[in-house]
C-alpha cells in the first residue's frame, strides 16, 4: 500500500535499509540545517547578502538567515564590534539555542582590523564570545564564506552528540 | 568685495559680540563670539532677512590643548555665503549654552561633542553620550586622554604575533 505512494524510493536499491549511527544521522541532519542570524554589523554584512544571493548561495547547504536568535545555530558576526555593541552581541548569543556556532568574519570580527588606534571597537570578537571559525578577508568573498560555513559543516560532522557525559 | 560687505554687515548687526573676524584660506569668513552672547547672536544670525543664515551645516569641538572650542559652520541662501562661527571655552569647565532652540537638529552633534571632548550644552534636552557606550570613562578625543587598558573586563589591546617571537609557530613566520 505504501508503495504506492512513495514517490521518493522509487528505485529498488532506494528502499534498502542503510547501516548508520543515531550520531552521525543526526549530525548529518543538523549539519546541513545551519540557520545564521543576521549580524550584519558593518560592510562585511553586504558580502554576507551576497553569501545568501543566488550566485553563491548557500541555501543550497540548508543555511538560510533568520531574523531571531531562538530559531539560529549560526552567528555570523560580519562586521565591526564596537563596546557599545559588545553586551548586546553577547546578550544574543545567549539568547541563542545551544548547540550554537560562530564565524568571526573579516578582520573587523577577527582582531580590530584596521581599527586597531580607534577607542571604540572590540579587538576581536573572541573577546567576548567562543569563536569556532576565524574568516580573514576585508570583506571576505562570498566563496571564502561558503568555505567558513563548510568547515562548521565538517566541524558538526565530527562531533559525538549524543555521547553521555561521564559522572 | 562681497567680502568686506559681509564682514560690515556682521559688525553691524552683532556688534560687540564679535571678538574678531579674519578671512579663512578658502576665502570662507570665521568670526569668533563672546560665548555669553552666543545664543542671542547666533539667532540674530539665522533669523535677520538680511543676513539669513539659516542652514546649520556642521558643528564640532576642537581641543587646543589649553582651551577647547566649538566651531558651526552656517550658510546662507540670501547671501549664498559660508561662514564659520567660533566660540572659544575654558579648559576647566567647558559648557556652552544649547542651540537646540534655534537649530533643532542640532541635537546629534551636540551629544557627540559632548561624548568625545566632554563639553557640556546647557540646556540640551537630552546631554547622554552618542557613540560610546553610557558608563564610558573619560572623553576620547581629548589631548590628556589616557587609554583603559580593559572596559568592563573586555581586554582593549590586541594581541603582536611578532611579540612571543619564542613559540615555534611565529619563529617559522
């Protein structure tokens, strides 16, 4: 009966089990389910539109922004940090569903960048936040992001998420 | 020509509030006011037909280092003239009266001078910090400004790879 309306396993080989681990199931689930938060703070957030655009697109990966930090896995922080901004950005991490992953994009994210003599601006992101991917670049192109958002991939693919903790 | 008419035109309409006059290198006029009678100056400025500089183009703080001052660059399209007003301040108790009233939109400048140099605008209907944040010490732009080496316990230096030249991995570098 339900043959009938798979439409999917539609070859004889498709409807053979596969061996495999909740883990890496799982993992192969939420890796290619990466939704970003948009935290286009300065000029590297433009490149970061691009990201999403349809040339370089990585919706083709599963990752598409979200306007809320409940609903994201992913911070992308693109763009300068200034101490203004610096508990709000931490405020949203929290805010954010763990397990959760961020990629300091450009130089701004990374160290300061350029502005390394201003009074105002952060150096470096991971002054406040546990950073997972450094992406240099000022701005990064789309394809040196799509290559961040790989390596989160391969970073998720590896990991043991439902191993137990050890008393 | 205009010129000397413009700078009679001020000397008669302001009259003593006028400290002195000179003519600036890109044949732009800055006056310099006596800053107890700014407020009202500045009014006779934008409100006389004849003067009618009624576009507040720019306003800044400068800081020399024994005084400060505050500097607005006005237009006029009666005149189709720029010119630059200075008031200078003391270095001690900076504080000049607001010029919201005449220029409403004088309001972001006003608090930014205040963040960066630390003068204050009497009268200003919100006098809080612009651009850094509100529990920020000190005013950034200020000649005797001494750095924080942390801010709220975010380290404020950055990391020279080139200094623990020791480690391997910038002794390859």
């Amino acid at each position: 009966m339900l043959e009938r309306f798979n439409i999917v396993n539609r070859l004889p080989a498709d409807a053979e089990p596969i061996l495999t681990t909740i883990d890496q199931a799982v993992n192969l689930a939420r890796a290619n389910s990466l939704w970003y938060l948009l935290m286009g703070l300065a000029c590297c957030s433009i490149e970061l539109m691009q990201t999403g655009g349809p040339r370089a697109d990585i919706d083709r990966f599963g990752s598409l922004f979200r306007a809320t930090p409940r609903q994201s896995d992913l911070m992308i922080v693109a763009g300068t940090v200034t101490f203004k901004m610096a508990p709000r950005l931490r405020r949203l991490y929290e805010q954010m569903a763990e397990p959760r992953y961020v990629i300091a994009m450009g130089s701004c994210a990374n160290c300061g960048g350029p502005f390394d003599l201003s009074y105002n601006v952060v150096r470096g992101v991971d002054k406040i936040l546990p950073v997972d991917v450094y992406l240099p670049g000022c701005p990064p192109r789309p394809e040196a992001l799509t290559e961040a958002l790989m390596k989160v991939q391969e970073k998720i693919k590896k990991e043991r998420y439902f191993l137990k903790k050890e008393a | 020509m205009e010129q000397e008419h413009l700078k009679k035109l001020i000397a008669e309409k302001l009259g003593e509030a006028v400290q002195s006059m000179e003519e600036m290198k890109n044949n732009d006029l800055m006056i310099v006011l006596d800053s107890k009678r700014l407020v009202t100056s500045m009014g006779t400025l934008k409100n006389d037909p004849a003067l009618g500089f009624s576009t507040l183009m720019n306003q800044l703080g400068v800081d020399y280092g024994d005084r400060f001052a505050v500097i607005y660059n006005l237009y006029s399209s009666v005149l189709r003239k720029k010119i630059t007003v200075k008031v200078h301040l003391d270095r001690e108790q900076p504080e000049i009266a607001s010029l919201e009233r005449a220029f409403p939109g004088i309001s972001w400048f006003e608090r930014e001078t205040y963040d960066l140099l630390g003068i204050r605008f009497s009268g200003h209907s919100n006098m809080k910090r612009l651009l850094l944040p509100d529990d920020w010490e000190g005013y950034p732009l200020r000649k005797d400004y001494v750095y924080p080496s942390s801010y709220n316990g975010i380290d404020t230096s950055r990391k020279d790879m080139l200094d623990d030249a020791d480690s391997e991995d910038t002794a390859r570098v």
